[in-house]
C-alpha cells in the first residue's frame, strides 16, 4: 500500500468503510495516524475494529470534529446537502477524499508521473487504455482513482513509473493538491446536476483539474469537441487540443476493441497524452491494436451464426449510447432501464443505424412511444426477453447492442450486475441453440 510520513501523528475521521474507505483506513494507520471511523453499516464498523482493534468508532455528526486533519469521505457523499459537510467547515476540518490524501504522499514517493483524466463519458475506456499503452511501452504503471483498486491500497511505482487516475467530479471536488503532469478532459455534457449548482458548476468542477496544474512544465490535454470543453481550453495557456476527427475511420479498423466515434476521441487523446510524456508514436499506436475493452464498455461478448453481440450496459444516459450507436451500421438496439430523462433526441442522429430496437425497463414505454415513430420496437420490458427477440431477428453480419441509456436501478444492482445478466443470457441462448441443432443432426 501506500503510506507516508505526512500522515504520521495526524488524526483523521473517516466517513464511508466501503473499498476506498477500508483502504484508506489501512494507509493512515500503517503511516502512524489516529483514525476515527463511521459507516452506517454495522458489519463495516466491525470490520475496521477487527483490521485495527486500536481504531475509534465515531458518528462524524454527534462527535467534536475540532482537531482532526481532516474528514475524510466517500465521494458518495452528497456535500451540498449531506449536514456533515456544515459541521466540518464549522469546526475548521477540511472536507478531502483518498486521492487528496495520495497527492499528499506523492513527496515520499520514488520519482514519478501522473496522469489524470475526467469527463463526462468515456473516462474509464481512456484511462485503461492510457495504462495499456503505458505498460506496453515497458513503464511501471498502475490505474486507480474511480477504477479498479483503490489507489492508496496498490504498492508504490518505482522510480520512472506513472499512476493514471480516472477522476470524477465528485473525487475532484474532494481534492485540492493533485498538480497532475498531464491533466486530460475528454468532453462534457449535463450529468450529476444534482450535485451541482447548474450545468455551469458541473463543469467548474471538471476544470479545476487544471486549476490544481501549478508547474509550469505539465500539460493540459482537452478534447474540445464541444462547447463546454473549448470554453475551458480558452482559460488554459497552450492546451493540447485533440479532436476525434484527428482519428481516421481507417485506422480504427485495425484496432478491434476501439471502435465507434466516441473510441476515436478516447483514441485521440490517450495517444496525445502518452505523447506528452515522451513515450513514441510508431509503439503507442501500434499497442492499440492489443487493447481489451473493459467489462461492460463497448465489450464484444459473443459472435453466433455471424451476429454480434455487445455489451455496453456502462452507458447510462443518450450521451454514451449515441457514439455507440454510430459504431455499427445495422443494430439491433437493447435500451431503457431508470431513465435520467425522457428523450432519447442525443441518439438520434444514429437511428438510421438501428434495425430494430427492444424496450426495457421503467424507460421503456416511453422510449417505445419515441422510438416507433421512427423504427420497428419490440416492447420486451425484461432484459432475457429482448435478448431472445434480438437473436431471433438479427441476421449475420448485424450487431445486438446492449447500450441502454439509462441507469440500472430498476431490474439490477448496478451496471456492471445488468452486463453480466446480458452475457450470461447470450451464453445460455447460444448453448441452446447449439444443442438444438445437435439434435437437429442426429
């Protein structure tokens, strides 16, 4: 893990002992810090106390919090309406998250880089692969942040290697020190304006990465594709402006995993990113031919009797579905879910592109009213309904698309629990079908 000696003697309050929390826990108290702790969940307390007998439990809403360094919280946590946030700020605590506390140690760690990255969508694609090319230059690296592992729970780079973190606004809005060596935004539409004070202050948030850039050596990469981007481009001296235009359609042939018009912005920018920290072209492109996607972005799960079937159960609004829609030209359309929404406008340049679509969800009778003005809809209101409708229909050479543009909550636990329910039901479908022609052959 990675600790340090600026957490030593210092005294911290933890609110949230989910994976992050656990794990920052488990950094402050291998770097000599006193930790209080709290989380609604009794088997989360029980398990800081059982990792550290020497911990103190502790509602950050009924204790004093004048003295400690800092309250330390989930970037889960609501601060614009969540009462801890006042109670803080009233006893003089700073307010901070874990990559606050990594950009904190970096002076203990050997010499190295960071990379960060954030955006509206497509941060998790762009920060793996920024890792891939990375790794394949032969550089140490790791990703963290708001993707895989906890950062404070991998072991430190050594000296040369470079941490790629993927930033949400929410982690951004929890830290303050973090002067990134690259800092990169890949685009911006209305999201989480819940949190927010507008559309304006969601993309406040996204800027002040940059703000945190005080060497003047490091570089701002933005992708001012559109306006919100180009608008915080114009504040920046000498920002690296990318576009996904710069990536020909071309090139994206070779590269399997990359496809669509939102994979060439990602494109785009990962290669002027590792072009910022001196990493060569010819290598950094070539490697993007060995690229993975990541579970549930864009992720080729299947081919049976020539469909393809894909799963893109990430995409939560019409802004990630519609670059996923332009990435095939005939689809046969899985949408719906706990819509963020009730117009799927954003996707429609791409409708020409959808064979058929399959409504699902709370979303779905709205979304089948819109959609079958304009394509043939099958209102299959459940996920293995619309997956069978699909394979019945789709012929070789056309996709079966799970890009839902809605959140999960409604059928499933999360995005990730909605994309293994989709493997798991092409799985079954193709082994069924495989059998019945077994026995269609004997």
């Amino acid at each position: 893990m990675i600790t340090s000696p600026a957490f030593a003697a210092k005294r911290y309050c933890i609110l949230g002992l989910a994976r992050s929390g656990l794990a920052t826990l488990d950094a402050l108290m291998a770097s000599g810090a006193e930790c209080t702790v709290w989380d609604n969940r009794d088997e989360a307390r029980e398990t800081a106390v059982s990792n550290h007998p020497e911990v103190r439990i502790g509602d950050p809403m009924e204790i004093d919090l004048a003295g400690f360094d800092g309250l330390i919280v989930s970037p889960g946590v609501p601060l614009n309406r969540h009462p801890v946030a006042d109670r803080a700020r009233a006893a003089g605590v700073p307010i901070i998250g874990d990559i606050e506390l990594f950009a904190l140690a970096r002076a203990s760690l050997p010499p190295h880089r960071v990379v960060g990255i954030t955006g509206t969508n497509g941060k998790s694609t762009t920060t793996a692969l920024i890792h891939h090319i990375i790794r394949e230059a032969g550089v140490p690296t790791i990703m963290g942040g708001n993707i895989g592992l906890p950062i404070l729970s991998q072991p430190p780079l050594p000296e040369g290697g470079v941490y790629v973190l993927e930033l949400s606004s929410y982690q951004i809005d929890l830290t303050f020190s973090l002067d990134c060596d690259v800092a990169v935004l890949l685009n911006i539409t209305p999201d989480h304006l819940d949190r927010y004070d507008g559309f304006a202050g969601y993309c406040a948030a996204k800027a002040r990465l940059f703000a945190m850039q005080h060497d003047p050596a490091h570089v701002a990469v933005i992708a001012t594709d559109d306006e919100p981007t180009r608008t915080i481009a114009a504040t920046l001296t000498a920002p690296r402006e990318v576009h996904a235009a710069d990536v020909s359609a071309e090139d994206q042939r070779a590269w399997p995993a990359l496809q669509g018009p939102h994979n060439a912005q990602n494109v785009a920018v990962a290669l002027a990113t590792v072009d910022a920290l001196g990493l060569d072209q010819a290598r950094s492109r070539a490697s993007l031919a060995t690229y993975s996607s990541l579970p549930h972005r864009m992720e080729r799960t299947a081919e049976h009797r020539g469909v393809l079937y894909v799963n893109d159960s990430k995409a939560t609004n019409p802004a990630s579905t519609a670059p996923a829609l332009g990435a095939y030209p005939r689809i046969h359309w899985i949408v719906g879910g706990l819509p963020k929404g009730d117009s799927l406008d954003e996707c429609a340049p791409h409708f020409d592109h959808v064979v058929h679509a399959y409504t699902i969800g709370e979303a779905g009778p709205v979304f089948a009213d819109q959609l079958e003005k304009v394509m043939p809809v099958t209102r299959a209101e459940l996920l293995a309904n619309a997956v069978r409708s699909a394979m019945d229909n789709a012929k070789a050479g056309e996709v079966v698309l799970l890009s839902p543009a809605c959140a999960s909550f409604d059928q499933f636990r999360n995005f990730e629990a909605r994309g293994d329910c989709f493997r798991k039901i092409v799985d079954a479908l193709i082994a069924e079908d495989a059998n019945q022609q077994e026995d269609a052959e004997r």
